[in-house]
C-alpha cells in the first residue's frame, strides 16, 4: 500500500470515529491502537493528510502578500515548497482600473490639502502686512490669551458647580463655622466668599474663583470626619487659594499655552498641510490607504506632532510644579492665620485615610494620596500628603522651640 493510501484511510478512520467532533469522541491513542502503528506516526500522518486537504479544498487567498527578503536557506525552503503540489497558487494582481482609481482619489487628495495650504499662506500673508509693529502685535497676544484665559475659567466654573449639584450651605445649619470663616475673611484680603455642599467622589474641598466672588465647595462628608478646628483650618487652606487666584493663574497659563500653540500652528500650516496631503496620496497610490503614516510625509509629520506633544508635556510640568508650590504656600498661610498647624494636619490626615483614588474631572482640585511612581509625581497638583503633615509638624515644632527660648 503506498504511503497517500495509508494517510487516506488514517483519515477516513478518523472521521468514522468522530474525532473531528466537538467534543471528540475518541483519541489519538486509540486510533493509533486500532491501526497498530506508533502515536507519533499517526499524528504526523494525520497533520500531512490534513495539510494537503485543506489547499486542495480552500480557494487561493485574494489580497497579495508582500516579499520579504530570505537568506540562502529559506531560498531553497522556498523553492522546493513551490515545486510541491501544496504551493499556494501565484495571487492575482490587483487590476489596472483599481490602480488608477485609487491614484485619482490620491492626487485629488494632495490637490485638496495643497489648496488649504494656499488658503492658509494667504490668510498669513495678509495678517502679516496688516499687521501692526511686533510690540503692538506682541500686545495683541496677550490680550488674546487673557480674553481666552478669562472666559474659559468663568464657563468652565460654573459648568463644574452645575454639574456637581451643589448647593449654598445656610448659615443656620453651621453657626459656628461661619463664625470661625467670618474670623478667617477679617485677618485676609478676602471677601466672603459662597460655601456649596456637594456629594463629592471622595471626602475633599476645593476653591474656585478669586478673592472677590470666590467659592468654597466642601463634600457634606467633611462635617462628620472633621472636628470644628480641622474644618477651620482647611477653610483657611482654600481662602489662601482665593486670596492668591492659584486656580485662575493655572488656566490663564493653560490658555496662554493653548494660543502660542495655535499660533505655531497657523505659522506652520502652509508647511505641515503638504506634507499631510503627500502622506496620504502616497498610502493612496500604492493601493494601502491606511498606511499613511509609515510614508516618509508621515513620519515627518509624526515627528513634528511629537515635539507639539512634548513641548506641551513640558508646559503641563511647568504649571504642575507650580501647583504644588501653591499648595505649600496655601499650607504655610492657614497654618499662620489660623495659628493650628496641627489641626490642618489631622484634617489632611483623615482626608488622606477616607480617600480613594480618583481619575475623574475632579482630580486634579484633589488631595493627592501617596504614589510611588515618579511620573506621577512630577504630574501631580498636589504634593504628597505625608511631606505636607511634615512640614506642618515641623512648623508646630519650630514654633515650640521659639516660645521655648523667649522664656528663657
């Protein structure tokens, strides 16, 4: 019997058995028994029958496969593969109509992005000639930023309070902390600033606003964690925030970088919109749309929204350090006015204990927990709660060994 013989029947007393059934209901080791021969013979019997069924049954694939360059011996792997009768069939060509329908939406394509790049060198050159002397146009930016800055931070303010569902807490409800927020307003350059209660994520409060019209947002969970004392020197915490305007100065800072971006941006359109049209009508031509961005316009264009991406990384560590700094200053001022260091320290501590981590909206007016990672750090708004309550301990402790020696 020749060899195709002996796979045949190997196949065919398999499909008699069911063990192409799901589950199967018989082994390889029971075939190989029923037909005497060894397991590993059977099973490689079996994988060569298979094999040879399945390229006599499939049809040849439709999309080409690119060939990648072989050494020496996978040449003549190659060959003999070719020469044998389960060489896949030569895949056909892709068709001449095709070709030139996909290379018409290509150039139509570069003609599209050539043409806004025109718009757009027009409308710089004639910002350019009306424009006015650098200082004056210099002033225009900055203007332009603070505008932006502005309204940004009042819509984006009163979007954040809509969306929480506070509400203004009554005097009649905390008599004693009022008095306590009334004593903080007369020793700062504050005016009475609005309290709102909400139902935070997480046990927290936050400021918004400035000195003038500013709000204080507490979680309604901070009037049953913290004694009258922490609650007086976290307000003081969040006054010091509207006395300094740290939230409007961080948005101010994120506008001014959003419009120099923009204005990078339209200096650079003319440029970087050819080489976007020329990505993509290269991906078109060769007949692989998605691959524009694996052209060389693509990764040019790759790389030029990198160094947009890093410039803003760079901006975004810049403002957080910042926020951090503040957040130290707002530490030192309610520890000075309210003369409770370690009272803002207990509450700092019990916020830390009741919170969890968040990552929503809200996260960044957050108290930060402890987190290992040094990228998160340098992320982060706010520092590190332990180096907070250090600081605080030590300044009782400072403040100690003072009176200590006046009374010597």
């Amino acid at each position: 019997m020749r060899h195709s013989e002996f796979v045949r029947e190997e196949l065919l007393l398999a499909l008699r058995r069911s063990y192409f059934a799901t589950p199967s209901e018989t082994s390889l080791d029971d075939l190989a028994a029923e037909l005497d021969i060894p397991r590993q013979t059977h099973s490689a019997r079996s994988r060569r029958g298979n094999e040879k069924v399945l390229g006599t049954a499939l049809p040849p694939p439709v999309a080409a496969y690119r060939r990648r360059p072989m050494s020496e011996s996978g040449r003549r792997i190659g060959t003999r593969f070719s020469q044998s009768p389960l060489a896949r069939p030569e895949m056909p060509a892709r068709r001449p109509g095709t070709w030139l329908l996909m290379a018409l939406v290509g150039c139509l394509l570069l003609l599209w992005y050539l043409g806004l790049a025109a718009v757009s060198y027009w409308i710089l050159s004639a910002l350019r000639h009306s424009a006015p002397d650098p200082a004056a146009t210099l002033v225009l930016i900055v203007v332009i930023a603070l505008v932006t800055g502005i309204l940004s931070y009042r819509f984006g303010t009163r979007q954040l309070l809509a969306s929480l569902e506070a509400v203004e807490l009554p005097r009649s409800h905390a008599p004693r902390f009022y008095r306590r927020l009334d004593d903080l307003e007369s020793r700062m350059a504050i005016d009475s600033p609005t309290v709102l209660i909400a139902r935070l994520p997480m046990p927290n409060a936050f400021a918004l606003g400035s000195a003038r019209n500013g709000v204080i947002v507490f979680d309604r969970s901070l009037f049953r964690l913290l004694s009258l004392d922490e609650l007086e020197a976290l307000a003081a915490h969040e006054l010091a925030h509207l006395e300094r305007h740290d939230a409007f100065v961080q948005t101010l800072a994120y506008s001014g970088f959003r419009t120099v971006a923009g204005l990078v941006f339209l200096v650079l359109a003319p440029l970087l919109l050819p080489i976007a049209g020329a990505a993509r009508a290269v991906a078109w031509m060769r007949g692989q749309p998605s691959s524009w961005s694996r052209t060389v316009f693509g990764r040019l264009l790759a790389l030029i929204e990198g160094g947009v991406v890093v410039a803003f990384l760079l901006v975004t560590l810049v403002v957080r350090a910042h926020s951090r700094r503040r957040e130290y200053a707002a530490d030192d001022r309610a520890a000075a006015v309210t003369e409770k260091p370690i009272a803002l320290a207990r509450a700092l501590r019990t916020i830390d204990r009741a919170a969890e981590p968040s990552r929503g909206l809200l996260a960044t007016l957050y108290v930060q927990t402890d987190d290992e990672d040094s990228l998160s750090r340098l992320l982060a708004t706010h520092p590190a709660t332990d180096e907070r309550i250090e600081r605080l301990v030590e300044r009782t402790r400072g403040s100690r060994d003072r009176t200590h020696r006046s009374m010597r």
